[in-house]
C-alpha cells in the first residue's frame, strides 16, 4: 500500500514512517521545505504549497491512504487555555 504523509518531517510524521514502513507500505513523505526529509529506500519525498489546492492533490496522487499530522505551531490562537 502506499501511504502519504502529511506532516512527515515532524515528530509525530517521523513515527508514522517507521511505522509504516515496518508494515510493509510505500510512503510518501509530504513536507513544505526540502531537505527536511531524505528520500531512502520505500520512501518518496514530495514538496506542498498548502496553499494551492493543486499542490496537495499532486501531492497525495497515487496514494492509496492519505494521513495527515500537521501541528499549528502558532499559527492558530488558541480559543481556551487548559488548566
């Protein structure tokens, strides 16, 4: 199975590619920046403009499962503080 990742280049991706690729699966690293990620062996690396829905769909074609691990990282205001 090939399975893309989005978020790949975080911690979280990072475990999901072990994972993945310990069951068996091709992966698809999908990362906004090169170089964070180094294409080895079942592992593909493509680069995503987030903001063009061109460039996520390019990204994900072919894959049969798409899994998304994307953190805000300030991006987002949080509504709540949890205590």
């Amino acid at each position: 199975m090939k399975i893309a990742i989005f978020g790949a280049s975080g911690s979280v991706g990072q475990f999901l590619i072990t994972e993945a690729l310990a069951q068996g699966n091709q992966v698809v690293a999908v990362s906004r920046q090169a170089g964070r990620i180094s294409p080895q062996g079942n592992v593909a690396v493509r680069l995503v403009d987030y903001d063009k829905q061109a460039s996520i769909q390019a990204a994900m074609a072919g894959s049969d499962v798409v899994i998304i691990s994307l953190g805000d990282f300030g991006v987002v205001e949080p509504v709540h503080q949890i205590t």
